[in-house]
C-alpha cells in the first residue's frame, strides 16, 4: 500500500468526523426508553472514561498541570462545557421526539450564526455576499416560522449554543481532547448526582432495560469521543476552507435520516424554506472559497518579492 500524504488522509478523517456525526440521529433512539436527560448524563459520563482511555494510552499528562494554572483557560472551558451540555441535551431531546429536520437545519444555519457573532462580539467586519447569506438565512428562519407555526426553537437553540462553544473553544486554545477532559470533568458531578437521583429513586434504566441497552448508554462515550478524535486529525492537516466545505457533511446525513428513514413530513413551504438555507449557504460557501483563494495567491505573490509575513498578514 503507497504511502498517503498528509493532507489526503487529514480529508479522509475529517469526512469520517461528519458522517459520524451526521448519523448520531440513527444512533440516540436506540436508547429509549431513557429519557433525555438521563442519556446526556450518561453522555458525559462515559466520554470523559473514554477520553482519560485515550490520555492514559497516549501518557499524555503534562497539560493538565500546566492548564491549572490558567485560570482564564478554565473558566472558558467551564463556560464551554454549560454550552455543550444545553447544545447535546437539546439535540438528544430533538431526535428522540421526531424532531430530526430540525436539528438539521440548527447545524445548517451554524455557520451563518457563526459569521453573525463575528460582528456582535468580536466587531469583524462582514463583506457584501457575506450580509446576502445572512439575510437569507434570516428570510429562511421567517419563511420556517409561517411553516412551523411556531419559531424553530430546536434549530436555533442548537445553531447558537454551538456557535458559542466555538467560540469559547477558540478563545481557550485547548487541543480537543484536552478541551473534552476538562468539559466533562466540569460536568461529571452534576451527571452523577443525577444518575444516583434515578437509581434511588426506581426511575433508572441502567441496567434495568438489559445489559445490550446498558452497552449502548456506555457507548455513548465512544460515540461521542471518536468523531471528535478523528476531526482533531483533520485539523491539523487540512484548510480551514476544506473543513468549511467538510461541514456540511453532517447536516445533510441528518436531513436524509429525518426525511428518508424517520419518514418526517415535508410540506412545500418547509422544503422552501430549507432550500433559501441552502442558497444561502451556497452564497456563504462561494464568498468564503474565493476570500481564501484570493489570499492565497497574495501569499504567494509576496513569497516571490521576498515580502515579510507580517506584512502579508495585515494586508
């Protein structure tokens, strides 16, 4: 077998990241009749062993001294460890109450959500086909509304939470399965204490429903730790314009998997609504592919005059 370059199999893990994460909604409704809540307790039970597994296989123990003593580093991932668990718990909720479009679109419209916390709060500057995607996408959210007959509550809840994490998570600059450890360890007594809650009080499925529905709540880690593990392979060794595009992966499985195997109804105006998201992604998508080329090639160009980097940057 020839060798694979990096970048090859960095696109690799990252198609692998999203279709796991595009096919988590085939994977939850296997653990009813666990309620929601429960489910993410096992959730964040179960990662954190899995991500301590990796650690201890990996002997990688040194960070954690160092990250305790930056408390600003802490308190973010404390603040992204609240955002994960409103964002998980919402799309367990979602999923198992038949609501799989709707996390979809949640994950569809992230990136425009994304852009628009760029400019509230770190004052970035949008260009014109940039505020044209967000217009739409905000003309989708209303056209969605009339639809629904209510706001698409789970979708923007699931939009903004994680575009929130992202925003903590970057600010942090924690690797991934650093971030994860300490995410989960923030949340690990809450979890537990509602895990004993049940189990006093008779209301428990672990391992009542069986040792196969015991496996699956235990899996929940490994489901949740893979994906992530193989997009911090990704990351590293691909564009962030190819990650943009790997994205979309995931929220086109989980529409599929809601319209094709839940069997969700789709009346015409929800399939207009999704298809302004859609154009408003493609308007997204192309402004972001040209930006990145075009500062490419100003690279490029500088490379060739001899032109210092930080100069480039600023340009």
């Amino acid at each position: 077998m020839g060798f694979m370059p990096d970048s090859r199999r960095g696109v690799l893990y990252g198609i692998a990241a999203y279709t796991m994460w595009g096919l988590f909604p085939l994977y939850w409704p296997l653990l009813k009749p666990s309620g929601a809540v429960e489910i993410l307790a096992h959730r964040m039970v179960w990662s954190l062993v899995s991500v301590l597994a990796v650690l201890a296989v990996r002997r990688h123990w040194s960070w954690f001294r160092e990250l305790a003593r930056q408390p600003r580093k802490l308190v973010l991932l404390t603040l992204a460890a609240i955002t994960v668990t409103i964002n998980w718990g919402t799309y367990i909720y979602a999923v198992n109450s038949g609501h799989v479009v709707e996390t979809a679109l949640g994950y569809f419209i992230n990136p425009l959500v994304s852009v628009l916390f760029g400019v509230v709060l770190l004052r970035e500057r949008l260009r014109p086909l940039q505020w044209t995607a967000v217009g739409f996408g905000a003309l989708a959210v209303v056209v969605l509304t009339f639809d629904y007959g209510r706001l698409p509550w789970v979708a923007l809840v699931l939009a903004v939470s994680f575009g929130i994490y992202g925003l903590v998570k970057k600010k942090a600059n924690v690797e991934a399965t650093e971030s994860l450890t300490i995410e989960t360890l923030v949340l690990l007594l809450p979890a537990l204490g509602y895990l004993f809650f049940l189990q006093a009080s008779g209301e428990s499925t672990f391992p009542g429903q069986g040792w196969g529905h015991a496996a699956l709540l235990v899996g929940a880690g490994l489901v949740t730790a893979v994906p992530l593990l193989c997009f911090g392979v990704a990351a590293i060794r691909v564009p962030l314009s190819t990650i943009g595009l790997l994205q979309y992966i995931a929220p086109i499985l989980q529409f599929a998997c809601g319209v094709l195997i839940a069997k969700e109804v789709m009346p015409s105006s929800r399939w207009i609504g999704f298809s302004i998201v859609w154009l408003a992604l493609a308007i997204f998508t192309y402004d972001s592919l040209r930006t990145a080329r075009q500062a490419a090639r100003v690279r490029r160009s500088a490379a060739s005059a001899g032109t210092p980097d930080h100069v480039v940057a600023q340009s």
